[in-house]
C-alpha cells in the first residue's frame, strides 16, 4: 500500500526530496540546538534558584538589621524617657519648694508693714518736740537708721520675690518643653515599638506613595541627640538658677531678721570702728603726707638735676657739630670721610638721642611732680573731711543711747539671742 500510494502520489504532483547526507545533518542541528535550549534553559533555572537564595538571604537580613536598629532606637527612647522622667519631677519638686519659700518671704514682707508703722510714729512723735529739745540726737539717729534699715528690707524682699517670680516662670517654661518631650517621646515610641510587630500578615501592609521622602520639619539623628542634652542641660541649670534662688530667698530674710534685731548693738558697733578706722586712716594719710613732700622735694631736685645734665649735653652737641661744620671747610682731597668724621658723627647720634632720653625722663618727671602735687592737694582736702567726720563720729558716739524696748527689741540677753539665732529653743527643756 506504502509503494502504491506512493506511485499515486507520483502521478499527481511532484515532491521535494533530499539527501541522505542532508538528512542527517538536518538531524545533527536540531540536536544541537536542543542541546543549547536546555543548556540555557539549564542556567536560567540556575541563576534564578542563586537569585532567589540571595534575594531571600538579603531580605531577611536586612530586616533583621532594620528590627535590631528599632530596637536599639526603642531602648534608646526608653531611656531618654526615664531621663526626662526624672528631670520632669525634679523641676516639678523644685517649683514646689521654690513657691514655698516665695510665700514665706512674702509673710515676712508682709510682717514688715508693723515695725515700719512703729518707726515712723516714733519719728513723728519725737519731731513734735519744741525750742531747744527739738536737737537732732542718738534717738533720732537710730530711729532714722531703723527706718532705713526696714525700707532696704522691703526692697530686699520685694526684689527676692520678683527674681523667684521670674525664677517660676522658667521652670514652668522648662516643665512644659519637657513634657511635651515626654508627650512626643512616648508617641514616637509606641509607633517604633509597633514597627517591630509589623510583618507581611499584618493589615494595612501596601504600598505607599513616596516612601523614602524625608518629612516635612524633620531633623537628623545628630540635631536630635543635640535638642535632647540641651534639653537637660538647661533642666539642671535651671533647677541650679532655682536652688541659689531659694538659698538667696531664706538668706535674704534671715538677714533681714538679724539686721533689724540688732541694729542698736550693730550702731554702736559700727560707730566705734568707724572712728577707729578713721583715725587709722587720718594717721596713715598724714603718713603718706609727710612721705608725697619728701617726694616732692626730691623729684624737684632731680628735675634740676636733669636739666642741668640736658643743658651739659646740648653744649656738647654745640661742641660736636662746630667740629663737624669746621672740618667741612677743608678742601682737595683733604676733605674725606675718615675716622674722624664717624667717630663726630657717632657722638652727634649719641648726644642727640641722649638729650632725646634725659628730655623724656624730664617730661616724665615733671608729670610725677605734678602728680604728687595734685595727690597732695587731695590728700590735704580729705584730711580736713577725715578730721571732721572724727569729730562728728566721736561726738554721735558720746550722745547715742540704746533702746532695747518695743517688740521688735530683739532677745533681752546676748544668750537668748545666740539661742534663738541657732534655733535650739525646741531641744533646751523649759525650767
């Protein structure tokens, strides 16, 4: 049947043959090919199983770095937090103990208005005096320093409490940058916190437009580390400004309290050592007296003295240059420049810049004497003021009494003062 569909096949139309030889190498390149198609093939299979191990490998490598990053950062803000934690309730502390003594200088302030009152009935009585008693005597002087000694109280006390006022205000400043911190803190803390859970499972995981922008107002890791130790740099300078405050704060009144309980004892005081110092003071300028015109004296001799040793030197410089002019008149050859001529040359230089130095020292020593001069005329005129304010102060001293009565007197005894100025009055039993 094969040979007579064959012969068939003849009669109808005429079909395309080929070698043997191109049969077989037909055969040959189609196995060839193959051959390179799976070879290729081969190789694609293999670069994208190392492709996907490596991709796979660097994936989750790279989010385990990313996770140990948010991790470290989470611990970091952690521990950031704990510090402004600690700093927020140190200054929450410090405004507490700041207003308190605020207050307590402001019942002393307020404690003042009394022994002010006294004093100025006391001077209002005491200037309703008549004729010849109307004198200005030690009543009127201690009054007087009593009454300035309670105004620079209030003053004192009112500008303590102004500076703890604006103190106040800063910490309160402070207290509120640090808990906004506190606020931002814990917010970027839970969202790096839930970063970690996150994972592909997870819901509301796509896309995103623009991922990798930098945010609007954002800042860098440095200028963040920096606002943070600023941050607690001015907490603890500011907690440190609060403490001088308050420390200034209970100095403050207790001075005050010990000026004005002893003020007659501090007068008298004050009075004998002026007058000590007074005469000391007198005693020494009379000293330096004595010693400016001595000085005087001698500076005026040695200003003689310079101005003769110029006047010596200027007739040698008339020496020297009438050589030099003379020895000029030569003629020929003879007029050279030798030995002679540097050496008149070099004493012109000498004498001039001689005469230059003794001029200076003149000028110099003339300003001393004019100097002293003037220091002496002060001197003169503050010991006339020295030895009148002797006078005045011995005489004060003679006429001034104490007056330890009134309810501001103070402690009765040196040792019921001494007592209540180191507050042992609780721990001494009651007789």
């Amino acid at each position: 049947m094969a040979y007579g569909a064959f012969a068939g096949g003849v009669g109808t139309a005429k079909r395309k043959t080929e070698s043997l030889p191109d049969w077989h190498s037909r055969l040959t390149t189609l196995k060839n090919v193959a051959y390179t198609k799976r070879s290729d093939a081969f190789e694609l299979r293999h670069d994208a199983r190392n492709l996907r191990n490596e991709t796979r490998i660097q994936s989750y490598w790279d989010t385990y770095h990313n996770n140990d990053k948010l991790s470290d950062r989470v611990a970091e803000l952690d521990r950031w937090r704990e510090t402004m934690r600690i700093l927020l309730k140190r200054v929450n502390t410090e405004i507490g103990d700041l207003k308190e003594e605020k207050a307590c200088t402001e019942r002393d302030l307020d404690a003042l208005i009394t022994p002010l009152t006294v004093v100025t009935d006391s001077i209002s009585m005491r200037d309703c005096r008549l004729g010849s008693e109307l004198t200005y005597d030690e009543g009127d002087t201690e009054l007087k320093n009593e009454l300035c000694i309670v105004e620079n109280n209030q003053r004192l006390l009112r500008d303590q409490n102004q500076g703890a006022w604006e103190q106040l205000n800063r910490l309160q400043e402070v207290k509120f940058k640090l808990e906004l911190d506190l606020t931002d803190k814990d917010e970027a803390q839970d969202i790096d916190q839930h970063q970690l859970d996150v994972d592909k499972h997870c819901a509301n995981v796509t896309f995103k437009t623009e991922p990798t922008r930098v945010p609007k107002n954002s800042c860098t890791y440095a200028n963040w580390l920096e606002y943070c130790e600023e941050l607690v740099q001015l907490s603890e300078k500011t907690m440190a400004d609060s403490a001088a405050v308050r420390e200034s704060l209970f100095a403050t009144r207790e001075k005050a309290r010990n000026i004005l309980k002893a003020q007659q004892d501090r007068t008298s005081h004050t009075l004998r050592k002026r007058i000590f110092e007074t005469q000391r003071a007198r005693n020494e300028l009379e000293y330096q007296q004595g010693k400016m015109k001595e000085e005087m004296q001698k500076c005026a001799a040695e200003i003689e003295t310079l101005e003769q040793a110029s006047n010596d030197k200027m007739e040698a410089l008339k020496v020297v240059e009438t050589r030099l002019e003379n020895r000029a008149q030569r003629s020929g050859m003879e007029l050279c420049i030798d030995e002679s001529y540097h050496g008149l040359c070099d004493e012109v230089q000498k004498l001039r810049d001689t005469i230059k130095v003794l001029r200076e020292k003149i000028n110099a020593a003339k300003t001393m004497y004019n100097n002293l001069h003037e220091l002496a005329k002060k001197v003169d005129q503050d010991l006339e003021n020295k030895e009148h304010s002797l006078m005045t102060d011995i005489r004060s001293l003679d006429l001034r009494a104490r007056l330890n009565t009134g309810e501001f007197g103070g402690k009765s005894t040196q040792t019921d003062r001494n007592i209540h100025l180191s507050r042992l009055e609780d721990e001494i039993p009651k007789s």
